[in-house]
C-alpha cells in the first residue's frame, strides 16, 4: 500500500487549562501555479481534520496558520 502526503494549515489551535487541546485544518491552496500547495491542492481541494488531543505537548510549538504535511500509511492490525 502506498503512503499518501498532504498539506493542511491550521486553523484553529486552542488548549485549555486541562491540557486538552482542539486542532482544526483544511487542505492547503494556492492560485500561483509555482507554489508547491497549488500542487497539493489539485490532489486535495477540500476536507478538513479535526482533533481532540489529550497530549498538550503533541501540538507545543504550533500555532494557527501554520502548514503541516500529513502522511496518511494503512496501518496493520495485531
């Protein structure tokens, strides 16, 4: 099976005082035919992830706006 990249921006970034963090993103776009996310975004022009993350430090150091590459692999059952 083929592992597949794609390319999200944040949107929305927020943890609360629990360590509870909220990420929302959508595909990256782009209308300049030389930018890499024009790329990415003629392979995936809508959709979003939303997470709820336990782990406040799995997210430290990001903030809204930021892209990030997603890498999506079949995972194998035990």
């Amino acid at each position: 099976m083929p592992q597949v990249k794609a390319k999200f921006v944040i949107n929305h970034l927020e943890t609360n005082e629990n360590g509870y963090t909220q990420v929302n993103m959508t595909p990256v776009c782009s209308d300049d035919p030389s930018h890499e996310n024009k790329q990415y975004w003629a392979a995936t022009p809508a959709g979003n992830i939303s997470l709820g993350v336990t782990n406040a430090k799995a997210f430290e150091g990001y903030q809204s706006g930021d892209e990030v590459y997603v890498t999506f692999e079949k995972a194998t059952s035990t």
